[in-house]
C-alpha cells in the first residue's frame, strides 16, 4: 500500500535532516519510503510537490553539491541549524494556555500532537499553572475542522455545503483567511467564491465532510486584512438565551457553556436540579443538541424553543 502524503513528507524530512551531506534525487528516491514504485515521472511530481510543502511548511531545504559529484548534479538537505528552535520558555500563564489547548483537542485528532507538545514544552516553561478565567471546548467534528485548518494554512480554495439560519443547504466555495473561536462556536472567514465578498460561517452548520479544491497556495491574504475587527464585530452580536433546567451530574457540555440565572424555579422541579441560562445565536443546533439530551434537560424559556424542542421529539418517536 502507498504511504499517505503525510508519511511521505515526514519521511522526506527525515532523510533529508539525516543527511551528512546533499543527496541527490537518486539517492532521495532510494531512501525515502513513499517514492518506490513510482515511475519516474511520477516520482519527478511527487518529490517537487514534497519540496514545495515542506517549505511552506517553514523548513529551509538547501541545495548544493558534494565535492566528487560532476558539477551540474544538485543535492538536497535540511540543515539542522536551519531546523532545529531555540529552548522555550514558558511563563506560568503561557504554560497554562498550552494546557487548555490540549484538553480542548483531547477528543480530535490532534489529541497526540497538543499532548506531545505539552510534554515537550513543559520540560523549558516555569512550572505552576494560572487560573484563567475561560475553559475552552472544542465541539465541531474533526472531519469538519480539520479541512478548513488545512485550507487556511495551505491558503486553499475549500467547498462545503452550508445551512443557513433559516435551514436553507446551498454549495460554497471559500477562500479561507482565518479561523475563530467566539461564544463557544467555531468560525471561518474568507471570500465567498461565487458571491465575490467577505463571509463568515459557522463551522457546526457544515452538513458535509469539506473539500479543498484547486492547488495549494492559489489565493492570497487581502492587503490590510484586520481579522481580529472582524471577529470582534462577530464577537459584538447578540445571542439569544435559553433557560434550562438540568438533571445532576449529566450534560457537560451545556454547564460549561450555562451561566446562573434568577429565573423562577418551577413547582415541583427536584431540587437537585440546576437552573442554568445558555447563549446562543444558531437555533437548529441548539434544538438538536437538547433533544439529544431528552429527559435530561427541561427548556423553561424562551416557550418557542421549547415547543421546537417538542416538535423534534415527537417526530423522533413517530
């Protein structure tokens, strides 16, 4: 079976920081598993694209020639100096930051990555920890987030399909600046392909697995671009509130995101039950997220949402 690109490269730049001296294209092809078996045109692609993104990537691939080679036979290596980053150092705050970092990938793909990282920058930063006033929470399916950081990084046009607030699915094609975390939800801003302008969308209403099309690279970053005022405007808009009443020691998620409220307690409400407000601004998946919940959650407020709730219960069960 062919190695995935990612191996490759990764393999690509284990050989290529080995190296003692600059191998050649020949010597590269020989050592590094993922080009056997190519033809040599394959092989020829394969090897400039690694190169391109290994450099985007920011490793500084240097190129030169070993005395006994005829002059005009190029090598490739990647010089450790050129590598290898300065010990970190870590304020106490700056450690706890990496931390939260972790817990809130603990269930995405980059688990192992933020965990080793964690470990590895915890041997350089100041040990204790801060309190901070936040917990962040990483809710959108890593199927979903995962291509848009690619897209974003790689400055790849991305393709999804999209449920507006008013449940209405269209196709979009976005130039992706940036990525944002705010009230709890994830966004992407960038340029709307078809629409020519800026949008933002919502991460948690992609009802598909996104996909980048065109080469890497294609789009360039608006002149100017301020994207934290744009995310500080997205920040500024209201959000509606519910009111939930929550059975002990059950949905997590919704206490973190709660806030207390003086809202009058129900008649006949156990009293171990916590009364909690919830922000937020996209309706459908609020509605689906307590109806997942069922007899774990009672909706007190607004009357709207809870009939919703209702409605998308009773459909369950039809």
């Amino acid at each position: 079976m062919a190695a995935r690109k990612s191996e490759r490269q990764m393999n690509l730049t284990i050989v290529l920081l080995a190296a003692r001296g600059y191998l050649t294209r020949h010597q590269i092809r020989r050592r590094v598993e993922g080009y056997a078996g190519l033809s040599d045109s394959a092989f020829e692609r394969a090897f400039e694209r690694d190169k391109d993104d290994l450099r985007r990537y920011g490793m500084e691939i240097s190129t030169g020639q070993n005395a006994e080679w005829a002059a005009d036979e190029i090598g490739y290596r990647i010089l450790r100096s050129e590598f290898e980053l300065p010990p970190v150092h870590l304020t106490a705050e700056e450690a706890a930051v990496v931390g939260l970092a972790s817990r809130a990938w603990a269930a995405h793909d980059l688990a192992g990555s933020t965990a080793n990282a964690v470990r590895k920058l915890s041997l350089d930063s100041e040990a204790g920890s801060a309190d901070l006033p936040w917990d962040p929470v990483v809710t959108v399916p890593e199927h979903v987030f995962t291509p848009f950081m690619e897209a974003v990084n790689t400055r790849t046009r991305i393709r999804f399909d999209y449920r507006n607030s008013r449940g209405e699915v269209s196709r979009r094609v976005l130039e992706p600046w940036g990525l944002s975390q705010t009230k709890g939800s994830w966004y992407v801003t960038g340029r709307d392909v078809d629409r020519d302008g800026r949008r933002t969308f919502k991460l948690d209403r992609v009802i598909d697995t996104p996909r980048t099309t065109g080469a890497a690279g294609s789009f360039d970053l608006p002149p100017g671009l301020d994207l934290a005022a744009i995310w500080a405007e997205l920040a500024d808009q209201p959000a509606r509130s519910a009111v939930l009443a929550l059975r002990p020691g059950t949905e997590a998620v919704l206490r973190r995101r709660g806030i207390d409220t003086d809202h009058p307690r129900p008649d006949g409400l156990p009293e171990d039950w916590t009364l909690l407000e919830v922000p937020y601004s996209y309706e459908p998946g609020l509605i689906g997220e307590l109806a997942a919940a069922a007899d774990n959650v009672l909706v007190l407020a607004p009357a709207d949402l809870r009939e919703r709730v209702l409605e998308r219960l009773t459909g369950v069960t039809r």
